[in-house]
C-alpha cells in the first residue's frame, strides 16, 4: 500500500509527442457547428423560443450575487402563480424531472411507509420503482395503459387500506393519457395521507392548481411546456408536507435533494450555501415563465388545446388515429397509433433525416404500437402542425 501511494515523478512527453498532440488539436473539429435546428415534436424536450436561448447566454453570475438572490426570488413567486399554490417551499430544483420525482419521494418517504402508487404507463412505474428503494411498503393500483386511473375503484382501496402516501402521474407521457388529478384530491381530503402529483408534462400546458387539488408535493421540469432546456424540475411542498419533512424518524436519504438544507439556500434574508447552483439555466427558467405570462396563461392552455385539435383532424384525414378516448386526451401529448404493415421506427427515422422532425416511439407495451407526437409549449404551433402533417402525408404516401 505504502508503495502503491508514494508519489511517482511524471513523466516527460516522448521526444516529438508535444508536436504531434498540437498537431491533432489544431486538426480538432466542433462537433457543435454541424448540430441541425430540429423541430422537437417528441415526448420531449420541446423546442426553445429564442428570447430563452438568449437568457441562457446572460453574464453568469456568483450562485450568491445579490442580484442573482432577487432573480430566485421572481422565479419561485412566477412558480407559485403557474402551479396555483401559496406554499413557501416552491423552487426549481437542480436536476431534470426525474430529480424532482425523487425529490418529492425521498423527502416524504422513510422505510417502512405504507403508500400507495397509481399506475397506468412509464412513470408510475419510475414512482414506484423509488418508493421501493426507499423501504416504503408499497402497494400499486394498475389500470390499462392508455386509460386513465378510475378515481371510484382508487376509493375502495382507500377504504381496505391505510396510506401515509398517495402518489399520481397528472399527464402519463407515455400514453397521452391525462389522469382525475382533482378527484384524487378529492378522496383524500380531511385526511392526513400525503398527495404527490407529478406534472413533469402538464405543467405550462394544462391549468395546474395545487392547492385547490390538496396537492401536497408537486414536481414538473423545465424542458415540456416551460420551453426551457432540460435540467431543472419545479417543485412544490405544502406546509403539512413541510411539516412531515421536519418531523421524519430518519434522514433524508439523498442530501443534494435534502429540502430542509435546499430551503436554507432558496429562502430568508441570508442565504446558506448548499450546493452550486446552474445559475444560466435559472436565467432560462425565469426567461421562459415570462413568455408564459405575458401571453396570458390561459392564452397558453387555449392554444395547447387548438393545435391538438388541428393535430388529431389531420391525423384522421391521413387515416391515422389516436390511442386514448377523446375526454382523457392530453393536449400536449398525442399517442398516434401505427397503421398495420407500417414500419414505425423507418417512419420516425424519415422525418429526422429528410424533415429535420423529431417525434418519438412507444414505451413499454406500446412498443412499436404507436408514435408519441409533442405540442408542448413553443412547439405548440399551427405551423409546426402544418409542417409535421406535410411530412407524414409525403413519407405515408396519402398525397
């Protein structure tokens, strides 16, 4: 070991090696400078207004610059106003949705937890997958993917069983299919079973109300409806989830997603260090939710739903049909059935090299059953739509 660790003196370059290493750097090429400009029209990302891309080049500034504390500051309350929620615990996490799913789960699960997960496609199954590692108890409810959860059958199990925890995906991006996130709210009322609603998709596309639903954690991500680059996920925690936080039995399991050290950082008038945060996609993150606003949210949610609905009449005109019932269907999210005998990779690999169109494939049981066709903020737009329709009919050959 001691010889193992004794400091070894660095070897010279060969003679003529430091040539020949300039000689390949000067020979480099930027992989950057062949990236195309792709339509995003897939389950996500979705594509980047440029006013984002231009808040994202800004000066960065110190992750405790005064300045840049009163930009967190307009980022959690233009949070709260898009979540509908007051609570005090609401920031963008540093990470992609999928951090903010184990952030709302590793916060307000301790080993031996009874919950309760409700699944009907990929991410419920992610839910549970954590609440496992966890050393939750856990028990699921699965309903057939592409339908949504049946908030009468979730009531009997809330009567056979007793919960610390019900956990729900709002907007399924695996099916297309939006889910009661309202009437789940609904049954655990007046109760203390936590409610943990994933809205990685919906949020920025779909009026979300928090505290109207009795949402106790809420998550999202940047990178759907926001219209932001991936990497940071919105989340939201209510005052009794706060409470559940403080009074835990045992310690956070992961201390980058500790909501008690993150809050000292994000709220009050002296800010603790916690860690670094990614100070230009915050610059993103803000610049996108003031597009949202100065649209008008509710301009938003009205233009998701036209170009969904000018999506799925064009799909019907090419012969093409959508897998989930037309009252369970997410605007932003449009799960589009494979014809028989149609190659549905081939078509996907089509529209990227010859249309310069991303859409992607089926998850799971949909494997090779259907297309997953993105509306999702900046991309929800009728000239996408056009565009997308024009390059189907060509590859489908419905001219």
């Amino acid at each position: 070991m001691a010889g193992a660790l004794r400091r070894v003196k660095p070897a010279l370059p060969a003679p003529g090696a430091t040539a020949i290493m300039m000689g390949m750097a000067a020979n480099l090429t930027n992989k950057l400078d062949g990236i195309e400009e792709v339509l995003l029209m897939g389950p996500g990302p979705s594509s980047v207004a440029p006013e984002v891309y231009a808040a994202l080049a800004r000066p960065t500034l110190g992750h405790l610059d005064p300045y840049f504390i009163e930009i967190m500051d307009e980022i959690k309350g233009l949070l709260r106003r898009v979540m509908n929620t007051a609570n005090e615990l609401t920031l963008p996490a540093s990470g992609t949705g999928s951090a903010g799913m184990e952030a709302a789960l590793v916060n307000l699960v301790e080993p031996g937890d009874p919950v309760l997960i409700l699944i009907n496609g990929v991410f419920g199954t992610r839910m549970r997958e954590i609440a496992s590692r966890l050393g939750a108890r856990v028990d699921v409810m699965e309903f057939e993917w592409g339908t949504p959860v049946v908030p009468g059958q979730v009531a009997e199990r809330l009567r056979s069983g007793r919960y610390k925890l019900v956990a729900l995906v709002h907007a399924e991006t695996s099916t297309g299919v939006l889910n009661p996130a309202a009437e789940i709210g609904a049954l655990l009322k007046g109760g203390d079973v936590l409610f943990v609603l994933d809205t990685v998709t919906s949020l920025g596309g779909l009026k979300v109300e928090a505290d109207a639903w009795g949402v106790d954690a809420l998550y999202s991500g940047s990178q759907k409806c926001l219209s932001c680059p991936p990497g940071l996920a919105p989340v939201s925690f209510s005052p009794r989830a706060v409470e559940r936080i403080l009074k835990r039995n045992t310690k956070v399991p992961n201390w980058y997603l500790d909501m008690s050290l993150i809050a000292k950082y994000w709220e009050g008038e002296k800010r603790a260090y916690h860690h670094t945060a990614p100070i230009n996609m915050l610059y993103g993150l803000y610049q996108a939710l003031l597009l949202a606003f100065q649209e008008g949210l509710e301009a938003v949610y009205r233009r998701h739903l036209r170009v969904h609905e000018q999506l799925a009449a064009g799909l019907g005109e090419l012969g093409l049909s959508l897998l989930v019932a037309p009252t369970a269907r997410l605007p932003m999210l449009n799960a589009v059935r494979v014809p028989e005998g149609v190659d549905e990779a081939e078509v996907r690999t089509r529209l990227r090299s010859e249309f310069k169109i991303e859409i992607g494939a089926g998850l799971g049981p949909l494997a090779g059953k259907i297309w997953r066709i993105g509306l999702m903020g900046h991309t929800a737009r009728k000239e996408n739509v056009d565009r997308l329709l024009e390059a189907l009919r060509a590859i489908l050959g419905k001219r």
